[in-house]
C-alpha cells in the first residue's frame, strides 16, 4: 500500500511538472518516470504505445503536406465566405465551422486562421464578440474525437485493438460525431445572448471614449486576398479521399488485402493511407519535404508524439504494476456507477491538455477495472477539459483577437469566457455519447 502511494505521487509529480515545463517536456519527463519506477520501486516497465504513435505519425505527416500545399488556407476561405454571406448567425456558424474544420483535418490548431475572422464578422455586425469566439474555441477542440484523423480517435482505436472487443473507426464516428455535434449546438444555442449586446457593454463603451482604440475597430481582417498555390483545391481532394478510402475498407472490411486468413488491421491501415496520399498530395504539388517538416502541423504533430510517448509509458507501467490493488479498491465503485470514469477522465484533461494524452492515460486503467470497450467509447467526449483554466493556445488566441476585450479571463481565473459553453458543451455530449453507446453497442 505504502509503495502505491509513493508511486502514485511520482507519477502526479511527474505529469504536473511536464505540464509546467510544457512541449516535450511530458514524454521527456514520463521516461524519468518509468527509470524511477524500474529502478527505485522495482516496477517491469509496461509497453511504450507504439501504434498509437506511428498512426500519429502518418496521420500528422499528411495534415501537415496539406497545409503546405495550401489546403488548409483554402477550406478557411471557404469558411470566411460563408460567415460573411450570414454574418447575423455568426454565433450558431462559426463555431459550426471550426469543429467541421477540426473533423476534416484532425486538430483543433486549425482554428488560428478562423478565430480572427470570427471577431471581425461579429464586430462588424454589431454582435458581442464573446458569444462567437469562446464557443468557437471549445468547439474547435470538441471536434477533435469527431474527426477520423485525430490523434484521439486513432489512439483510441488502436488501444481498444488489444481487447477481446475492438471497434472499428466508423463504430467510434458513429458515436463521437452525432454527441459531439449536439454538445456543440447547444453550447452554440446558449451562447447566442450571453453577456449584454455591444452598444450596451459598459466595459466597451468606456474603451471607446479613447481615439486609438476606436481605431483598432476600423481595421479589417480577412484571408480572402491571401494567393493559395494552384494544387490547393487539389491537396483537399487528394486528402479527402484518403479519409473516405479508410471509412470505406472499415466499413467493407472483405476488400482489405488479407493475410493468414485474417484481414489487415484498421491500425496498419490508417497508417499505409494516410502516409500514400501524403506522398500524393506532395506529388501532385512539388512540394519539398523540408517545407514540411517546417510547418505548424508538423511541429504540434511531433510534440504530441513525444508527450504521449512519456507519458503513456509511464501510465501503462504504474497501472500494471498496481493492478491489484486498483481492482481490489477501486473497480466495485466504478462498476457500480460507470459514469464517475467520465469525472477522472475530465479532471485528467483539465491538467493534461491534451485528449489523446488523457485517452492513453485513462484507457488502459479503465479497461483494467473491467469498463467495455463500449463504454469507454460513449465516455471519449470528456476527455476534454482543458477549457476549465483558459490557458490553451486556442483560448488565449481567442481572448487576444478579439479587440473589443468581451472574450477574456475573469478576476477570478475561473470566472472566463470559455467555462459555460465548454461545461456545457462536454456535459451534454458525453451524456449523448453514453446513450449512444447503449443503444448501438
């Protein structure tokens, strides 16, 4: 008992201590972890998660070649042109927007391109920029375990492989899309008259006595004048159809090549498409491989594979090594009401930052204490909690481009933008999910 809390409290150190230090510092940090637990408490280190990181790899390699090769500029344009054609229902289509934006190409740092615009829009219409932009921030993010490609929705995948009950990637879409999109609407709903309108803020209405920052106002953003390269249009259909050829062979599993009898895994699949349709899209537009190696895509990529190696490694190690006494005081409880995992998974995340980062933490714990597959799937959409301190990139994006200071952190920390429609959001879609797992599953 005395060693479980010892180790317990070293791997607590260790992930607070990654998080402080941020980047790679996690997986850096979780390998410390796992040398600790070896050598100081004698724990066999567990299986670092391999096919979780080379199905990342593929995956990241061709979201960045796409936006390189101008696909991502492309699929924001097409969004400013809708938001602008119905400026008045910006904050039901922009968030809308951003979490279709993240299904399609798997993360939510897509957002960057969309939330100025978003601000601009609302202003111009007169709409209070809060109602837009926080929604469209959390949105963002929840559309993450939506989306094929995203590194959650793959790492669960391939997690859930090893079990007597695997499911396929369109078994996990059927539950993520519909409870994410509901999540999302209803947080959308909510948000539509939040806060005053903007001619009555007095907040605002004090800032606009002063001349510079009437100025600020005045000022356009836009991506519609930005040149794309002519492959653009291209590198989204090349990538699509990437995405639509792994659905597809999930759904007819029979065309896939086999081999000693049995089909090629959904894992190898992913990875083989994802990697030939990057080399397609990198073909198609000449593209130099070092330009993607460069890109934000790729960086964000790298340091996720990084982190959830760590840290992962580190996770598998302790559970195992403590699996006894977890079953022995926790499963009982668990069992009784599956639901609380949902609460451990949302407080992980708000700490962890990351949903693929909590699932490869989480997953393996609760498949220990005898949690399905299933459920564990009608769980996912609370793996994200990392609105609750309003630190993530995307929310201080948010707060920093919206120039009239409606989207912002409160006094009190907590008291900021984002709070209520990310409960909101994650409550109703996890619930949704729940549901859906019981009744499909």
């Amino acid at each position: 008992m005395v060693n479980f809390w010892l180790e317990f409290v070293l791997v607590l150190g260790a992930i607070l201590i990654g998080i402080r230090r941020g980047g790679v510092a996690l997986g850096m940090i979780g390998g410390l972890g796992v040398t600790v637990l070896a050598f100081v408490f004698n724990t066999e280190p567990g299986d670092p998660p391999i096919t979780v990181m080379l199905i990342i790899l593929a995956v990241v390699t061709a979201s960045a070649t796409l936006q390189v090769a101008g696909g991502l500029d492309y699929m924001v344009q097409i969004t400013e042109k809708i938001l602008r054609a119905h400026p008045n229902r910006i904050t039901l289509l922009a968030p809308l927007s951003t979490f279709l934006l993240t299904v399609c190409v798997g993360t939510g740092h897509a957002v960057y391109s969309l939330l100025p615009v978003i601000a601009d829009v609302a202003l111009k219409t007169r709409i209070r920029p809060e109602r837009p932009m926080a929604i469209s921030s959390v949105a963002a993010q929840m559309g993450i375990t939506a989306s094929p490609v995203a590194a959650a929705v793959t790492t669960f995948m391939a997690m859930a492989a090893k079990t007597s009950h695997p499911v396929g990637l369109l078994d996990i879409l059927m539950v993520t899309l519909p409870s994410g999109l509901i999540g999302m609407l209803v947080a959308a709903l909510w948000s539509v008259r939040r806060g005053k309108p903007l001619d009555q803020d007095p907040d605002f209405l004090e800032r606009c006595k002063d001349p510079a920052f009437r100025a600020t106002l005045d000022e356009s953003v836009t991506t519609l004048g930005k040149a794309l390269p002519k492959t653009a249009r291209m590198s989204v259909v090349l990538f699509f159809s990437g995405i639509l050829l792994i659905i597809l062979l999930s759904i007819f599993p029979a065309l896939l090549p086999h081999f000693k009898g049995k089909p090629m895994a959904m894992t190898t699949l992913v990875q083989v498409v994802m990697l030939s349709f990057g080399a397609f899209i990198m073909f198609a537009g000449n593209i130099k491989a070092a330009e993607i190696a460069r890109s934000s895509v790729f960086t964000a990529g790298m340091i996720a594979v990084v982190s959830i190696f760590g840290i992962a490694w580190m996770s598998d190690t302790f559970v195992n090594g403590n699996s006894a006494y977890l079953i022995s005081h926790i499963k009982e409880m668990v069992q009784f009401a599956p639901w609380t995992f949902a609460l451990a998974m949302f407080a992980v995340s708000a700490f962890v930052k990351s949903q693929a980062a909590t699932l490869t933490i989480m997953m393996p714990f609760g498949l220990l204490l005898g949690l399905p597959t299933t459920l564990l799937l009608g769980l996912m959409p609370s793996s994200y909690a990392y609105f609750f301190f309003a630190f993530y990139p995307s929310d201080l994006a948010a707060i920093n481009f919206d120039r009239t200071g409606t989207t912002h952190i409160g006094k009190y920390l907590l008291n900021h933008s984002f709070m209520i429609p990310g409960l909101i959001g994650v409550s109703v879609s996890t619930v949704v999910g729940y549901l859906l797992s019981q009744i499909l599953f």
